[in-house]
C-alpha cells in the first residue's frame, strides 16, 4: 500500500457518508464540501433496499459523479453485485469487517484493478492482521471502524482510552506497509461539537490524517482539525530553510528525519488533491454519448 500524495484519497481529511437509498442527498453530500463522499450500501440501508440503494448509486455515477462506495462485506448476498457495479464505474471502494487479506486480494483481482481498496478495519482481528491487510496490493488506505469494534469488545464507542490500542496498531500497520496514514472513524454525537474537536485532536496524535464524517456540519471541524497548524507550519519553513549545515533549529537537533516529517507538513498543508482522480472506464456499452466512467486513481464507521 502506497499511493503518491497526490491520490485524492491518500490526502482526504473528511470522507462523508450518505445513505444509498437516499439519492435526494447524493448532490448535497457532493456540495458539502467533504473531500471524499461515501455512498453507503452497506449499514445506512436496510435488507428491502440494498438492490434499489445499488441503483441509485449506480445512476447517479454514470452521470459523472466522483465517489467511494461502501459496499456490503464479503461473504453476504449483496457484495458480488455491489462490487460489479463499482468496477463498472470504476470507483473505489470501502470494504467493510476487512480481515482476511485473501479476501481483498480477490476483490482487487475481480475488478481488474480498477477500483482502489479502502479496508475499514472493525473487528478484532481485523486490528490483528492490520499489517497483512494493508500490504495487499490495490489497498489505498486503511480505515478504522470504532463503533463495530467496540461493540465486539464490550466497550464505549467513545472511549479513546478503551480502544487506544487499536488505533495504534492501526498507524503502526499502516506505516510498516509502507502506506499512507489511515482514517479514523467517526464522531456519533452530530450535535456536540467539543466531542468532535476532542476526538479529532486524539485522533491525529496518534497518527491519523483524516475521519469519517456522519454530517456535513462536521466536515468544518475535520478539514481544520487534520490542517497543519500555524505553528507547525512555521516551524517546518525554518527546518527546510536553514542550510544543510545548520544541525540545530530553535535549539532542537535537525537531521534527516526531521527534514522529512518537515517535508511532509508542508506536503499536508496543500491540502486534498480532488484533481488528481483520473478515469478508468470499464465496459459500460450501456453509457449514454458523453457520460464518462468515474474512479479514482489506485485506490465506515
């Protein structure tokens, strides 16, 4: 798993969901201002809607809209035919209770490549094989699914101490396949906007880059929270404007490392790369003259 930094998904901060039965949202998640929409097939619709969610999705794709698509977990009745209508677009997509490497490296095989992998990682062992799951070739970014997992281990959703070591486990993962920063997951209380801010701050000290976002009113929160900061930014200008000679900076030792993690704020305070998703059409001879097939490039709660 390593996509450049220019994959619009590697550099997502806020990745919005939006149920699949309700297309009436699909163009307001769009606006919203979230770098990534998730249409969800999977936990927003219920078992009588997942053929007519799949549609919708399906429809609204084939007009030239950009998303990721949450589909159901392997192994049910809905997964097959979920991902043949992601790779007839092309989109990513979130495979969820992601655990099984085999698993996602069929999935990456049945759609020729064409649909980059987001493993949202919401059982226990899932967080156990983090590292193996991560390294399959076609995963973009992992995901860290909190509400699943807790409610396997007994626990509050909420509770940063309880699954502090799962999350870490999942940065750890991540770094030595050698991939990009995961996403964490999401804030329930949509009203309560000092849990979102507390749950972002621990949330990128450990590591994470961005969140799942259940409400658009979060998306505000998340784009600044995951955002170098001024003083971050400072500092990272003075680390990679001194001389190569210069071993110190403001007192603290400079060395290579220092230069790269410099490098990288930079790097992150450019922002999401939207315009980087290039297109890879499947066999659609169904598409109307002039609708052109959406994905994203190499690539729940």
């Amino acid at each position: 798993m390593s996509p450049p930094d220019s994959d619009p998904i590697a550099t997502a901060r806020s990745l919005l969901f939006v149920p699949g039965s309700r297309p009436d949202r699909f163009d307001k998640a769009a606006s919203a201002g979230a770098d990534l929409v998730i249409i969800d097939l999977e936990d927003a619709v219920a078992p009588e809607d997942k053929d007519g969610a799949r549609g919708h999705a399906a429809a609204w794709l084939a007009l030239g809209n950009r998303a990721v698509v949450r589909v159901n977990p392997p192994g049910t009745r809905w997964s097959e035919t979920d991902l043949r209508m992601a790779a007839e677009h092309g989109c990513p997509v979130m495979v969820p209770k992601a655990e099984d490497p085999a698993v996602l490296a069929g999935i990456s095989a049945r759609t020729g490549g064409r649909c980059g992998i987001l493993p949202l990682l919401e059982t226990a062992l899932g967080i156990e094989r983090a590292r193996e799951v991560c390294a399959v070739p076609g995963v973009v970014r992992a995901a860290f699914g909190n509400v699943d997992l807790a409610t396997q281990l007994g626990v509050a959703h909420d509770d940063h101490q309880a699954l502090l070591h799962a999350r870490s486990q999942l940065v750890l993962a991540a770094a030595a396949a050698g991939g990009c920063a995961p996403v964490d997951g999401v804030t329930t209380a949509v009203r309560d906007p000092d849990a979102l801010r507390t749950d972002i701050a621990h949330a990128r000290r450990l590591g994470f880059t961005g969140k799942l976002c259940i409400h658009p009113d979060q998306l505000p929160a998340v784009a600044e929270g995951f955002a170098p900061t001024e003083g971050e930014l400072r500092w990272a200008r003075a680390v990679l404007g001194a001389a190569e000679s210069v071993t110190t900076v403001d007192g603290h030792m400079v060395d290579k490392p220092v230069l790269e993690r410099a490098r990288r704020v930079l790097t992150r305070a450019a922002g999401p790369h939207a315009a980087a998703w290039t297109c890879r059409p499947g066999p659609t001879p169904h598409r109307g003259p002039g609708v052109r097939a959406v994905c994203g490039d190499g690539g729940g709660r």
